[in-house]
C-alpha cells in the first residue's frame, strides 16, 4: 500500500472520511476545534456540510487527506493556531508568540486502521504547514502511556506518535480527554 497525502480540498473526498451516513446528522465535521462555539452550535445537519465545502474552497485548505490510490483513507486537521478556537483556549497554554499551526484531529476510516496511516497524515499536515510559511507545528495528543485510549477519543493522537514524527513536548496542559491528560507538543520547521 502506497499512501499519498494531499490538501483536502476535493470536498468529496473530506465527506467520504468525515461525513455522516444521514445529511441531516449534527456530526463533528471537525468544526469545533475549528469556529467559535456559538457557530458551531448553530450549525445544523446540511448546514455544516456546506460550511465545509466552503473551506475546502480556501487558501489554505483545512487540513490533509491520505489517500490509498484514488480513495481517501484518512484525515488531519491543520491549520493556523489563531485561526483556530485554541487561540482562546484555557486548558491548552500558549508557550510564545510564534506564530504556529495547530494540528489536531486524525481520523482514519475503518478498515485502514493500523496500517501506518495516522503516521502518513501527520507527515503530510507537517510539510502541508511548511510548505504554507508555519514556523512550527503543534499538536495537543494524549500522554496515555501504554494504556488503550478508545477509539473515538483518539482523535487528538497519542504522544508517542507524535514523538515518532519528530516532535517534543513543550508543556503540559490542564486539558484531560478520555481520562487522560494531553501535553502539548511541538515540531519547529525552520
């Protein structure tokens, strides 16, 4: 298996990794992260589609996809810290004025699991901010050790995957996801 990461900017593709099965369900959508609160509650089943499609559009795109030959495996949301709701955030401590990005959200579709994908996207979404001027990445995984995270909480990542793609632990932080707490991480790309 050969994985390609790429700009998600092929909204069909963003929906066949992050979208519902029903139009009409109020699923993530990685929105929360992504938008202010009040936004993100007033978007509703179709509504938060189209918000998608619409970055998607942009300049740059939201994230990264992986790709297994034309069929997209997997996703990582990236993007500019203070573009984010993480440049508010309480629970997770800004540690500069370095203008990072912030990558947090992998999502592997089932059936790709546990074949180095989450590995590729976390690649892709670091050379994906280099290649857009960030002079670091971020990320805020959780520092679970050797124990089982469940899956639909592994979203944010787990340290030592992070530690395997280059990047150090910076800080910790108050933030706590499925009982464990997260560390902020970071790779510096200059």
């Amino acid at each position: 298996m050969s994985i390609e990461v790429r700009p998600a900017s092929v909204f069909a593709d963003v929906r066949a990794v992050l979208g519902p099965k029903s139009p009409d369900a109020n699923v993530c959508w990685c929105l929360s992260y992504r938008i202010p609160s009040k936004l993100n509650n007033e978007l509703r089943g179709p509504a938060r589609a189209e918000y998608v499609a619409e970055l998607c559009q942009g300049e740059p795109a939201p994230g990264v996809l992986a790709y297994d030959g034309d069929e997209p495996v997997g996703w990582a949301a990236v993007g500019p810290r203070s573009e984010t709701t993480f440049a508010r955030n309480r629970k997770i401590p800004h540690v500069d004025e370095l203008p990072v990005w912030s990558l947090w959200c992998i999502r592997v579709r089932p059936g790709h699991r546990k074949s180095g994908i989450s590995h590729a996207l976390i690649a892709g979404a670091v050379d994906f901010a280099r290649a857009n001027g960030a002079p670091a990445v971020e990320a805020y995984p959780l520092d679970n050790g050797d124990a089982r995270v469940d899956l639909t909480m592994a979203y944010v990542g787990i340290r030592k995957n992070f530690e395997r793609a280059g990047f150090t632990k910076v800080a910790d932080t108050t933030s706590v996801l499925a009982g464990h707490p997260r560390i902020l991480m970071r790779r510096n790309l200059s």
